[in-house]
C-alpha cells in the first residue's frame, strides 16, 4: 500500500502544475479556429462595407499575411458570405456551432457578435439615431478633399525617391507591403502615393495607431472638462471594498503603466478582437500585478480602459458615441475614419479604428499646431507636451514612449523632439516639430515578417525636406545679391539627392 500512497501523493503533489496547464497552457484549436473565423468576418465586414473593397482586395491585403498562429486555422476555413442588404457577413466554422457573424451600422462599421450568438443577437447592437454629421466643411487645412501639389513643388520633387522607394517592397524591408504614404509640411500635402488598391479615400485599420488617436480623445475630454487623468477609480467596478485598482489613474493608464496584468504579450487580446468578447469583460478584469504607475507594459487594455473610463464619465452613451466624431474628427475635417465598437457599446479604440492617410495626416498637423484648428482649442493647452514628454516608467529596451505615442529621440538624421504613432502591419504617423512636417504611412506588412524601417525612411524624408530648403535658400541668396544671369536649375536646387541608403 505504501507505494500506490507515495504514488498517489506525488500525483497529488503534481496536480496544481497539471491543471494550471490545462487552464493556462493556451487557446484550443476549437478556438483558434473560431479566432480565425473571427478575424475574417471582421475584416470581410470591415473592408466591403466601411473602406468600400472589392472581395479579391480585401484578400490580398487584410486577409494575407495574417497571425501566423491562425494561418492553419484560417486555410480549412470556407469563404465568407456577405450579405449586401443587412450589410452582414458570416464565416462557417464548426457543424455545431452558428457561424462567426460581424454586422456593419453607420458610424459604428462593424460589430463582431460573440463566438456561439446567432442572427438573433444582432437586434442588440447599438445604433445611432441620426448619424453625427459634420455641420460645416472644415476650413482649417490644406488637407482637403482636392488637393494638389502644386505650392511645393521642390519638396515634391526631392521626396520622389524615398517615397517611390516605400512602395518597392525593398528599400525599407523586404517584403514590406505598402499602400500609402503622405508628407505634409506647413499644412500643405507635398508628397502623396497610393498603391494596393487604396485611394485618398479608403479607410485602413489603423491598428495601435488608434491608441494616439484614443490619447486626443482623452485631451479633447479634458479641455471640454470631462475628466481629470489624475483623479482615481476611473472605474465604477473597481471602487470597492478592498480593490487596489483604485489607484489607476487615466494618466497611468495613457503611460501603459496601469500596473495591471495583461499576460506575457499585452498586445494581443484575441477573445476581443476576434472572439466578439466585451472590453468590460476582456480588459477591465484584470489583477493587479505592479503598483500604478511604476512599471511599463505595453497593453491594450489600458488603452481600452482609458476610454470606457470617458463612458462612465459622461454618463451618457448617445453623447459618448457621437463625442469622437463631433468633438475631434469633423472639426478637423477626418470624415472617412471610424471607429468601431464592441457589442456593448464600448469603443476598441486600440486598434479597431478605420482612416485614411490624409485623415491621419490631419490627425498629426493637429498636434503641429498645439491642438488648436481654424482658431479653436480642441486639445489642453500643454497636451501636446504631455503626450510626447517621456513617462516616469520606460520600456527597458527600444524606443522611449510618452502618453500612447512613441518617441524617436536620438536617431542619426532625425530632429529631436520627433515624435510617432505606431500600428501593427506596419502604420505610422511621424509628427517632426523641428520642421512642421508630418509623415504617414500605411501598409499591409506581413505579421511576423519585415518590418518597415520608419526611422531611416524618416531620416531620408527629412534629409529630402532640408535638401528642399536649401535649394529654396540658394535661389534666394542668388536673387537678393542681383547675380548676373539666369541661376541654373540645379545649381538653385544645391547638390543632388540620389536613391536612399
């Protein structure tokens, strides 16, 4: 008896290591298989009924080089069927369960309904009322709807090569997929190319750089005095009894540094962005696993729970729906982004946001003049400090980071005080105080794969952008000496720039 004891007891011993494998060891193929099902209703949904994609686009690009984990999953499954009329798509996953299903609604786009709901469940979704138009057309940028490149004409010129370069899938990575890039100096588009199908007005998933997109939301919130970062129990749940959490505050939460758990890779939070889980469930849950405010960790639930704390602010959903697009987004003229939200009406405004290039370009000439467009403050004075000043706690390797924007401090050909917004597949938007400019780029980069090499994409657009103004500078100087003769064009223009390195 003696050794089937020492057995049971070694197995006893050896239970709390096998069920917190079995617990936590990872996602079933069940769900991988409903995560990948997911991900292509979503984004089926998504690029017909919100960018206006045809089915082989949306294939190329959102639907190619997806997380390599759900590619086998992804392979086996059937095609999606679109529905125009109730601007429904279903994927089939499983004989026993209904199909994954996303429901587009205008304003909201596309709604992912939970893995296991049926048809029924999209009489939930939240609605508008009358959608929030913009009440006059913005006025308070070149960024416009007919825009031509035809006041810069040497800036034009001198950024062909690198931009051209963007799109040779050599340049700046192998293999990299990109679909557009705009550069805006002084308020006025000076270089702009689309590929893959994109246009000035298809929308793109933004990915992350929806989180410095939230980062405004928050600012606009707090210059119309809806909320204090500073003040604590952002959350309603997390004011009681006992609840540590209390002490995260919105300025925390906009540092990644809430403190909370968010498992070893903070940024995939898959039972949200492809299992139709609720923010409220996803990422207001979690424990606290560092003191608020001390450590840096990359995650989107901060971001999320950054804006479910302006919802509970406002106390009032039909106000909190429309406040992006009336309080931010129509004032600067970004008419063709939307974000999208959970079933329960929270927005996933850390990656589920569709733009265009020129809208994300407004985006940052925002931030160019201090938050201030065509006269009016729509962001804190000092916000604009705030979100690119760097937070107490940094990451400890790579690029430093302030409040949901990076910052490229310290890279060779790079002005100081440079500042960016980074999404996955490779998005960007690169906000340059030192010379008015902002530069964005747009891709379908393959996860997992090359990564577009932004800092020296953006050392060669500046160099290009100097390269201009020295052109310009000679030309003047010339001029004002009343030099005999006609100045050559190259000798005006200065020395050549060739092909970047």
């Amino acid at each position: 008896m003696r050794p089937i004891r020492a057995a049971a007891a070694a197995l006893l011993f050896a239970m709390p290591c096998l069920i917190s494998s079995a617990q936590e060891g990872g996602t079933s193929e069940a769900m991988e298989t409903a995560f990948a099902a997911g991900w292509k209703a979503t984004f089926v949904c998504s690029g017909v009924f919100v960018a206006e994609q045809s089915l082989p686009e949306i294939e190329r690009n959102e639907l190619s080089g997806i997380y390599p984990d759900y590619q086998l999953a992804y392979d086996a499954l059937p095609a999606a069927q679109v529905d125009e009329t109730r601007k429904l798509v279903s994927v089939t996953y499983s004989p026993s369960m209904p199909p994954r299903m996303a429901a587009y609604r205008p304003g909201y786009g596309c709604t992912q309904l939970p893995a296991g709901a049926g048809e029924e469940a999209i009489g939930f979704l939240p609605k508008f009322t009358s959608w929030p138009a913009p009440s006059a057309q913005d006025r308070g940028s070149a960024i416009g709807s007919n825009v031509k490149i035809e006041l810069r004409i040497e800036d034009a010129e001198r950024l062909d090569p690198p931009v051209s370069a963007a799109f040779d899938e050599i340049t700046y990575g192998s293999g990299t997929r990109t679909a557009s890039v705009v550069v805006v100096r002084d308020g006025q588009i000076v270089a702009e190319r689309y590929d893959r199908g994109i246009d000035n007005e298809t929308p793109v998933r933004t990915w992350s750089v929806a989180k410095s997109l939230t980062a405004t939301l928050m600012g606009a919130a707090r210059q119309k005095g809806l909320i204090d970062i500073d003040y604590p129990a952002v959350l309603a749940s997390w004011n009681n009894g006992a609840d540590p959490r209390r002490a995260i505050t919105i300025r925390n939460l906009l540092h990644m540094a809430s403190g909370l758990d968010s498992g070893d890779n903070g940024s995939r939070t898959d039972q949200l962005y492809f299992a139709g889980a609720r923010v409220v469930d996803a990422a207001t849950t979690r424990t606290l696993e560092a003191k608020p405010g001390t450590r840096f960790k990359y995650a989107n639930n901060d971001t999320l729970i950054a804006m479910r704390a302006l919802r509970e602010a406002m106390k009032d959903d039909n106000k909190f729906h429309r406040f992006p697009y009336e309080r931010l987004l129509h004032k600067i003229g970004a008419l063709h982004t939307t974000l999208e939200i959970d079933w329960n009406g929270d927005f996933i405004s850390s990656s589920q946001v569709w733009a265009t290039g020129r809208d994300l370009a407004r985006l940052g000439q925002l931030y160019l003049q201090d938050g201030i467009w065509a006269g009016e403050r729509l962001l804190p004075e000092g916000w604009v400090a705030f979100v690119r000043t760097p937070a107490p706690a940094q990451p400890a390797t790579g690029k430093g980071y302030g409040a949901q924007f990076w910052l490229m401090d310290g890279v060779v050909g790079v002005p100081a005080g440079t500042f960016y917004a980074a999404g996955n597949r490779g998005q960007y938007i690169v906000i340059i105080p030192a010379l008015n400019a902002v530069i964005v780029r747009q891709a379908f980069d393959v996860i997992g794969g090359a990564q577009f090499e932004i800092e020296r994409f953006t050392a060669d657009v500046v160099a290009a952008l100097n390269a201009a103004d020295a052109g310009r500078a000679v030309a003047r100087a010339k001029a004002d000496a009343g030099a005999d003769g006609e100045v050559s064009l190259r000798e005006a223009r200065g020395p050549a720039v060739g092909k970047p390195n």
